[in-house]
C-alpha cells in the first residue's frame, strides 16, 4: 500500500486502530514477545551494572575516519557512510539520506548517565550537508535523538518514520508537513526513491509508561536501480522470508549484529540469525550494524564483529564493516579490513 507525502502530519491515536498491529492502545509483535519477569529484569540490570567484561568497552580508541561536506558532496551516487551504531548517511540519486540519526554523546535520557559513545561522530550536524530524508526504524535512545531531530529538522525534509514514532517528532516541534508515518507494508515516494516500511520483532518506549505506544519497523529503501535493507532493531523471525519474497534481491543488507544476549532472543538477534536474516532477504553484501558504539549488552565489544566475519566465511557470504567515516560503495563495497582490531590490546 503506498502513503503519499499528503497525507503525512499528525495523526490521533484511533488512527492506529486501522492497525493489524495495533490492540488495546499498543502495538504487538505477530508472536509474542517472552517477558523476563521482575526477578530477571533485577538479574539483567544487576549485571549491566556490575558484572560488565573488562573488553564490554574498547580498551584504546577506535579508528574513525573524519568527514566534511565537501567529501560528501564530491562523492558519488551509491556512496554510504557508517556514522555510528545504525546512523548511516547515504548519498542516493544525488540526494542524502540518514537512518536512526543519533549523535548524542549518551543513549540514555541523561546527559549524565547510560551508554556513553566509543568514539565521536565523524562529522557534526552543522557540517551535513541538506539532507531530503531520515528513516527512523523505532523511538529507543540509541535510535532517536531528541536533540539531533530538532538541530537536523531545519535541513531535512522529510522524515519516515513507522507509526506512533512521528507523533513524537511533531510533538517536539518537527513540522508536520515534514513528516510521514507509515505501517508494515506500506510506502511512499521521495524525490524518486522509493521507501517501504516492513515487518520486524522489537519493542518501542522512552519512558516506564510508554511501552509499544509507536510501532517499529525494518526498511526497503530503492532507487530502482539500487536496493538497500535496514533492518533496524530486531529479534529472528519468519518476516524475513516474506520481505525478501517481495522485495529482494538487496544490494545491500545493513542488518543488526549487536547488543544481543541468550536472555532477550525475542527483540535482538545473535549473529547466526543475522547472518540468517540476510539470507532470508536474498542480500547480495551484508554490512552488520548496532554495534562499535554504544555498549548496551554483556559481550565483549568485538564480539558481533568477530562472529559474523568468521560465520560469513564459513558460509561464503560477502561481509562488509567498514571503518566509522569511511566511504563504502554500495554497488561494489569494499570487504572488511577487521578495523575493530587496530590499536586493541591483545585480549585472553
């Protein structure tokens, strides 16, 4: 089903009931969602807090490649440039693109406490150059920047979002004819590019009380002549299958491989299914996300890159990392050079 820009702005909360997700004022996953209990959210919190690995976090800085407007403006079509965590900025048709945009220094509703980055973006806001679309896969903190949206409103034009998560922005002042809000399944067109909203199994909330009041997605993003899958946040599912028989082949999979543990299967998946998901949607180059920035599990911060470079050589399965501000093309990207590893201290 395809949205066009008219119908973007506000919506009232009733229009969500023509959901197939949507029930009892929240949105659902197809299959349920397992719930660790109050006894074993205590559990998981106890150990972010205090049983965290020496090597949850880099032990030296991690390589980051600088950038300017004008090497952005020089670049060619099909160029990506990974900025963090699942911040891609994308130069598409001559127009530039951003996924889940954070550039705060904390994942966190805190200045003062909560993830704290790895490594600075390598660009600020100020020097993006105008920028005619943000994709925004769900409202987590390590996804949606409440101060990046309002520094990048001014130079953006339109923002995709999937239901609920628009509402936030136009509440935080974002122009509403700026923004369009779409369901699992449905679409729009920007300047030519074609984006689709699809299917994935996560959770949504900024705060206690407002659990699964907006809905999260994982993205299509086609140009006609290049196809790109961002599956945002995500645990396995058998969507995969289904957005790949309808949208595949993808040049590109940029796909979650990151702050992922046997205790929460449901919302983040383990490299082996990421590498799976990739499969699923028929992806030609997989480029594993959600990872390098923010620690947010209990592996080590290598981890997510070690286990998916060694499970994609085992299954002959073109693997992708580049460095943080480095050029990737998408139509040929480069292989991973293992970045993840310069200047680390060798770990036991």
């Amino acid at each position: 089903m395809s949205i066009g820009l008219l119908t973007c702005g506000a919506r009232p909360a009733a229009a969500y009931d023509q959901s197939p997700q949507f029930g009892d004022g929240r949105f659902h996953n197809p299959v349920g969602k397992s719930a660790l209990g109050f006894v074993g959210t205590l559990g998981v919190m106890w150990k972010m807090l205090f049983e965290k690995p020496a090597d949850a976090t880099p032990l030296a800085p991690i390589p980051v490649q600088a950038l300017s407007r004008q090497a952005l403006l020089d670049a060619p079509d099909d160029s990506l440039w990974r900025l963090g965590h699942s911040t891609m900025l994308m130069k598409l048709d001559g127009h530039f693109w951003l996924t889940d945009p954070v550039f705060a220094e904390r994942a966190s509703p805190m200045s003062f406490m909560g993830p704290k980055r790895f490594h600075a973006p390598p660009l600020s806001i100020d020097e993006l150059p105008p920028i005619t679309g943000v994709i925004i896969s769900h409202d987590h903190y390590d996804h949606l920047d409440h101060d990046a949206i309002l520094a990048l409103a001014p130079k953006v034009q339109h923002f995709v979002t999937a239901l609920g998560v628009g509402d936030r922005l136009i509440g935080w002042g974002v122009p509403a004819a700026k923004v369009v809000q779409l369901d699992w399944w449905q679409d729009t067109r920007v300047e030519g590019l074609k984006v689709v909203a699809t299917p994935a199994q996560h959770f949504s909330g900024r705060t206690l009380a407002d659990g699964n009041r907006t809905l999260w997605a994982s993205w299509v993003i086609d140009t006609g002549r290049t196809r790109i899958f961002f599956s945002g946040d995500t645990g396995y599912f058998d969507g995969f299958a289904r957005i790949g028989e309808r949208y595949g082949p993808f040049d590109l999979t940029m796909i979650e491989t990151g702050a992922y543990d046997a205790q929460w299967p449901d919302v983040h998946m383990q490299p082996e299914q990421s590498l799976q998901a990739h499969l699923d949607v028929r992806g030609r180059v997989m480029m594993p996300i959600h990872n390098g920035t923010f620690d947010l599990a209990l592996h080590p911060w290598t981890e997510p890159f070690e286990r998916i470079t060694a499970l994609a050589q085992e299954q002959g399965v073109a693997l992708t990392a580049p460095h943080m501000g480095e050029r990737l093309d998408i139509r040929a990207p480069a292989p991973s050079t293992q970045w993840w590893r310069e200047g680390q201290p060798a770990t036991k």
